[in-house]
C-alpha cells in the first residue's frame, strides 16, 4: 500500500468517526477546526467517540481505555489528530515470535486490519493509525486476550515504553519480552446478590473515577457550638440520621475480577452500629492555639481517604474547647453526600440532638424509605435528553485552561503521589452580604451571579496572559422533570465548566453582569451537565478501565490530565441552619473540601446573613500568602460592585433585601427546568 494512500485512507476513517459522532455532515469537517470548540469534543465527549465506535460491526469487542496525557494534550484540533496518525518515524522490524499472534489479534480488533494484511514493519501511526487513544484500546484488547499469568506484567510496562514505539514490530519486540507461554481465559465473576443494594446513581459514577485517580473526595464541614456536649445523646442523634436515609447506610462493594465500575454495587450495611464519636479536650489554651489546633484538624480531615468498602462513608468528631463550647468536625466522602446533603445533615442532626437535649426521646427526622431512594434514582438516571436541544453560537464553549499565576509551582504531577490541601477562611459580614443582596436585586439577578463577576474579574487581574478563562460552577443535580430530590441526602451534585473572555471581564459591571447572567441562564437551561453526566456515567460503567477493582495506572493518568479548569468556584447556597436547636446555638460554621493536583476550590456558603468563604488550594502549586491575596482581590470586586450600585440609585430604592430575582423569573426558570407549568 501507498504511503500517501495509506495517510489518505487513515484521514477519512477519522473524519467519518467525527462525523459520526458530532452530527457534522460530510465535507463539513476539516483539518483547522478545534476539537473543543468547534466540534464540542471535551476529555468526555472523547470516550464516549470510543464507545460509540465499539458499536460498529468491525470494533463491536472494543471497549475503550482512555488517552494519554500526551495525546491529549497534543489534540486541540481536526489536524493535529491526523498529524498524530501519518507523521514519519523510522523503521524496525521484529519477526514473529510466540506471543505476535495475541498482538496481532488485537491489532487487527482495534483497527480494522485483517491479520494476514499486517507487517512488522508497519508504521503505529502512519500506516496503522494506532495513536495514543487506540494505543490505549490495544493496551486494553492485549489486557484481555494475553495468557492470564502474563497480563499483570503488562501492566507493570512503563507507559512511556509505548508512546515511544514506532512500529509493529517494536510493539511484538515489547510485549513478546514479557514472559509466560500458557493461554488462561479469565471469565468476570457475578457479584454476589444477597445483600440489600441499590442503584448507584450516574453522578456517583463520576466521582468514583475521581475517587479512583484523582483525590479523597473528602468534604468537611467545621460547626462550632455553644452549649451541653453530651456525646451519648449526639451519638443518637447521629444514629437515628442514619436511619432517616438510604445513602447514609451504604458503602461500595466491587468484584475482585472487576474491569470497570460496572462491576460495582451500591450495598446496605448489615449492621448499623454507629461508631463511638472521638472527643478531643483543649482546654486553658488561647484563642490562636485553639484555632491553629482545629485548622490543623480541619486539614487532617480533608487530607484523609474514606474506604468506600468500609460503612460508614462519613464520620464525626468533637473538640471541647471550654465547658459550654465545643466543635464538630463532620466529614463524608463526596460518594455519600454533596455540599447540600452535608447541610441537610447538620440541621437534622443538630434539631434531634437539640430535641434530646430538651428530653423530646421520641424526636427523629422524617424516614426516607429505600423504596422512595429508589425511585429517585431510577428517575434521574432514566432521564433522557431532548433532541435538537443545544446551545446558541454566542454562547463560549469552555476550553481547557489551567491557571497559573505568577507565584505558582507547576510540579510533576506523574507517577502521581496524591495531593496536600491546604485551606484558608474569610467571611464577608453582614455588611457588605446585604449590600450585595440589595445589589442582585436592583440588577435583577441573584447573588450568584455577582459572585461569578466578581471572580471572573479576580482571576483576569492575577492571569494576565490569558484571553479566556474556565470556571468550573456548581449545579445541584437535584431536580430533573417529575423528580425532586430536594429533600434526599446523596450524591447529586453536578457542575459545568464556563468560559469567559477577559474582554467580558475587563468591560463595565453592568455589561458584565447581564452578559453573565444570560449566559449562565442559557447553559443551566441546556442540560447540558445532565448530559455530561450522562455519558460519564455511561463510559464508566462501560469502559474497562480497572484490573481486580483498581484502576490502570495509564488511565488514571489520563483522567487526571482530562480536567477542564483547575478553578473551582463552588457557591452552595444558604445553609439554612437555624441559630439555635433546643439549649445549643451554633456560633461558627464552615465548608472544606480536598481539592486536585494544581487546584483551587473555592467554597461559598450562606451562614446567618454572612457569605463564608474557604479556599481549599494544592499546597504543592500555591501558598497561603497567595491565596490571602486573591480572596482580598476578591472581596474587593465585590466591595466596588456593590459600591458602584449604591452610588448609582442611592440605599432608598432598594425594597426587597432577600430576594434577587423576581419571582415571576423564578417560576419560569423552574417550568423550562421542570418541563411543565408551575401555579403561582
């Protein structure tokens, strides 16, 4: 075969695969356009390319395994992917050995070749179009089809050693170095069915794999307290939570032969016997020592893996700090609860702890039976998107961005070791909050929104190279058309990454803010997180990207590369904690999160007519001294915004404090959401 026949015919299998997969038509896809932005193909969209290909008679045993870290960050458009398959690299032949057959084969299963058409020295590339996402389906092929007391060897190669080979015969050289003869065909084995279970939910799937290669996906919420401890009653309290939902008395359980997280289940613990509460006694110590104690815990905490095999997927811990006041550190694993069911479970833990303290013995929150769990699950996960449901050409499609400011440490992030996160509170006051509830109201917006701008403004002054800049913004993930899950404790929280342009950010607050609010009206309107977690949901379960239950090093590499912004922004909402329950009231209360390799997570949350911020950041990419400077920037912006409000319409025009968008706004967001009317 031509070499130039062979790059022309490696060129059309790809645009057709394109084609196939992002709706274009023929001669619509062309060498310039960008992946991203153009085609909408995102780190998600590219596996979910690979499953869809799997459908099609010539790949139907392909499972898809990922890309590297490389690959992926040598595609950014149409050209660059073919560059990838046809550029010259010199030859080197091996003759057939032994183990070339199980090569071969699985050559000939991901490509399309048929054996007896394949040559040592074909180039990977060039000839075969082997580029470092089907490198990785071979892999996953070879994992499969290689003799069983080889196939953990394989998976000890350097990953290096493959991106390096140039041709077929490099790749039978490589693999026929691994020793053992015998053929063993593995067969998956069932889970065992006699435990209660249920369904795991398709937002669960995603932070499983996140879970698996990225981070703890541990939050942590720090509440201070001014009344009795009494840790027998806390104790119950905690208890009867448990009791109350489903998700709180579950962990996950995996086949040791699991080759994706379709192999796992989502099963009820037997015996629900709640662990002893630890209590930690500083007494005497100044204010400083107790703080710098507690943030030390705080820390501690977050830093800290749960053992998702393991119930409970959460835990307590107490800090007596004098007679009449003490803190509560609660954790959970991500897997078992989201900021809003983190703030669900303090208010039912504090009403009934406070009850108990008032001797009210009966006092428990409302059951959520495993039946209704599980119809809230099967009506999220059986959501389906409309058709023809897509986003206007104004609206940015986000792009990969990594922010990295001047003071920055860009590290190493492979072979990875885990990331230290490092946190940092402000609090923005009474003051300035309701001046800036006033603010959402005069401009008919919500707070979020401010937040948003804010931010946006903030980040473009510390990145000053950057034309574009990615959020990742939280979405609650908790109401789907005739599903509610408002009031269920669990794992739903979604989020979608935003671009802005530092055009938008350097323009005028009024400018600003409509063009924010539109925007972000548009994207939350698209489902397009439902869609995202969808297909996430979708490739995890389908994707063999595990050996015995753990995942391949190769892939979680590429996941951890596959982020679209190391920004996060993650404003919650109003805690609503009431500020007492019973004979305690809660003086203090604070979010964290573990956060990912070169990574700020910023959590905002409403606390009692104060904003309470946390910066969670990778120790490793920046410091504290950093950080105390981007939120003082931060809370500059929003200072001058609700300044420049203030001095435009004067404090006598504002009437409502509390609410920042009409309600008629409201219900009509809520219908497009719901997909049905909504009676005032």
């Amino acid at each position: 075969m031509d070499v130039l026949e062979t790059q022309t015919s490696k060129k059309e299998i790809i645009y057709k695969i394109l084609q196939n997969a992002t709706g274009f038509g023929e001669g619509e896809i062309s060498d310039d356009l960008f992946l991203d932005v153009d085609l909408g193909i995102d780190s998600i969209k590219m596996l979910s390319i690979i499953n869809e290909a799997s459908k099609m008679e010539v790949f139907q045993d392909l499972v898809a395994q990922g890309i590297s870290p490389d690959g992926l960050a040598n595609m950014n458009t149409v050209g660059d992917m073919c560059r990838q398959f046809i550029k010259s690299v010199e030859t080197a032949e091996k003759p057939r050995e032994s183990l070339e057959n199980y090569v071969l084969s699985a050559v000939s299963s991901v490509t399309g070749f048929m054996e007896k058409d394949l040559s040592g020295d074909m180039y990977l590339i060039s000839d075969l179009g082997i580029d470092s996402i089907k490198m990785l389906m071979l892999i996953g092929k070879l994992q499969e089809q290689l003799p069983a007391n080889i196939q953990n060897e394989l998976l000890n190669i350097d990953q290096n050693s493959f991106s390096n080979l140039e041709t077929l015969g490099d790749l039978i050289k490589l693999i026929d170095g691994i020793s053992g003869k015998i053929p063993n065909t593995a067969v998956e084995k069932s889970i065992v069915q006699n435990e209660v279970t249920h369904e795991i939910l398709d937002t669960q799937y995603s932070f499983l794999t996140a879970y698996k290669a990225v981070s703890n996906i541990t939050i942590c919420t720090k509440l201070k307290v001014r009344g009795q401890l009494d840790i027998s009653k806390l104790q119950i309290a905690w208890g009867r939570v448990i009791k109350a939902h489903p998700m709180l008395q579950c962990f996950f359980k995996a086949s040791n032969e699991a080759k994706n997280f379709g192999g796992y289940q989502l099963v009820k613990a037997a015996n629900l016997v709640v662990p002893a509460i630890e209590v930690t006694y500083i007494f005497n110590e100044s204010i400083e020592t107790q703080e710098a104690f507690l943030k030390d815990k705080v820390e501690e905490s977050i830093n800290k893996k749960f053992d998702i095999g393991i119930w409970p997927l959460h835990g307590i811990e107490a800090v007596a700090l004098e007679k009449s006041d003490f803190v509560l550190l609660i954790s959970f694993n991500h897997l078992a609860a989201d900021g809003l069911g983190m703030q669900q479970f303090i208010r039912e833990l504090m009403s009934t702890y406070g009850d108990l303290l008032d001797d009210k013995r009966n006092s428990a929150p409302e059951v959520i039976s495993n039946g209704q769990y599980d119809a809230i699950v099967c009506g999220i996960n059986s959501w389906e998107e409309e058709k023809n449901q897509g986003l206007s050409e104004n609206l940015a499609v986000a792009k990969k961005y990594l922010f990295k400011p001047n003071d920055c440490k860009l590290y190493q992030t492979e072979p990875f070791t885990g990331v230290t996160t490092r946190t940092y509170k402000v609090v923005v006051e009474e003051e300035l909050f309701d001046r800036l509830i006033r603010t959402a109201s005069k401009k008919d917006t919500s707070l979020f929104v401010l937040i948003v701008c804010a931010y946006v403004k903030t980040i473009a002054g510390f990145d000053c190279e950057s034309n574009e800049f990615t959020l990742n913004l939280p979405t609650g993930g908790k109401i789907y058309p005739n599903v509610d899950a408002t009031d269920i404790i669990g794992c739903f929280a979604q989020n979608l990454s935003v671009a802005f342009t530092r055009t938008l950010a350097e323009d005028n607050w009024d400018n600003l803010i409509d063009t924010v609010k539109t925007n972000l009206t548009e994207l939350f309107m698209s489902d397009l997180d439902k869609k995202q977690i969808k297909a996430a949901a979708s490739n995890a379960r389908a994707q063999n990207m595990l050996v015995n239950g753990e995942i391949q090093n190769t892939i979680a590499a590429f996941i951890r590369n596959s982020m679209k912004s190391n920004l996060y922004l993650s404003y919650v909402g109003e805690s609503h904690l009431n500020r007492r329950y019973g004979g305690v009231e809660i003086l203090e209360y604070a979010p964290f999160t573990c956060t990912n390799p070169h990574t700020i997570d910023n959590v905002m949350e409403i606390f009692q007519n104060n904003l309470v911020i946390t910066s969670n950041f990778d120790a490793g990419f920046v410091d504290e001294n950093f950080i105390k400077s981007l939120l003082s920037t931060f809370v500059e912006n929003l200072n001058v915004l609700a300044a420049e409000a203030f001095d435009k319409v004067g404090k006598s025009t504002f009437k409502n404090e509390t609410v920042g968008i009409p309600d008629a706004e409201i219900i009509k967001v809520c219908e497009n959401i719901l997909k049905r009317k909504i009676e005032a």
